[in-house]
C-alpha cells in the first residue's frame, strides 16, 4: 500500500467531486485538518471513514486503497519529459528535492537538463553529492513512484 498515491487519489476523488476540504470534513462529521493528514499521507482514513468516503464517492474501500490507474500514460521515467513543462513542473514540484535528485541519479543528460531548466534554483549537483552513492533499486523505485504519481494526477480514471 502506497500511503503517497492514496493521499493523492483522495485529494482527486475530493477535487473532482467538487469538495473542499471543510465541506468534506463537515459532510464527515470530522475536523478538516484529519482530511489534511490523509492528503498528504500523513495518516489514512479509518476504516468506517473509508466506508463514509466509498459511499460519497461512489468507489469501493478497495479502491480508496489501490486505485485504478489505467490507461497509464508515463510507464518509463524518461518519457516525463513529454509532459508539457508548465505542468511537469507542477508536478515535480510536489515531490520532495532529495525523493526527486534520486530519481534523477538514473535519468538520461537530456531528462537532468530539462529538470534543472525547470528548477533553476536548486542545486542538483550538490544534492546528488550529499546523497552519495546510492542503490539502484532505490533510484528506480523512487522514478516508479514519480511514474504513478503523474499517472494518478493526470491519467486516472474516476
């Protein structure tokens, strides 16, 4: 269970059904700063809550917890780059430096050039060497994560 895609696919789900995070918190009977933890993976719902959220949604607990990301768009991680760039950085600019210089680490010279382009004023060199070496199950789980991530922002289907 991926606690990051979970945050992500609840903050869809609210979005797309057109709540705020109050209007939902008062739809549940529960404060707004609990949905806040859930979106940004900070805690998951409980299981009554999850079954509260299944119903207005109109999805099963099931898919609260695995979402559906079909068709995926992004399935490598260099295909980022066919993002338009306005919207690649929003994206990237959700995901913590360090989780993103990592994936970075066993990304081709072209893909590290546009990211560096977008982020002008992070340090990517400095980062990768305060990081060091590192493993490369680590840099391709961290470039998968990145993948479901767009997959889910951009490409879910609800």
């Amino acid at each position: 269970m991926n606690t990051k895609i979970i945050s992500r696919y609840l903050q869809l789900l609210r979005k797309t059904n057109h709540y705020t995070q109050d209007d939902l918190a008062a739809r549940l009977d529960i404060s707004r700063q609990a949905i806040s933890k859930w979106e940004t993976g900070t805690a998951i719902p409980d299981i009554e809550i999850l079954l509260e959220l299944s119903k207005i949604y109109g999805v099963t607990i099931n898919d609260l917890l695995e979402p559906k990301i079909q068709p995926q768009k992004i399935t490598n991680f260099e295909q980022i780059s066919s993002i338009p760039e306005i919207e690649l950085r929003e994206i990237l600019g959700q995901i913590d430096i360090r989780s993103l210089t990592i994936a970075l680490m066993g990304a081709s010279p072209k893909l590290n050039h546009l990211i560096e382009k977008l982020f002008p004023d992070i340090d990517f060199g400095g980062l990768r060497h305060a990081i060091g070496r590192i493993r490369i199950e680590v840099v391709e789980n961290m470039q998968n994560e990145i993948i479901s991530l767009i997959n889910l922002q951009y490409y879910v289907c609800i």
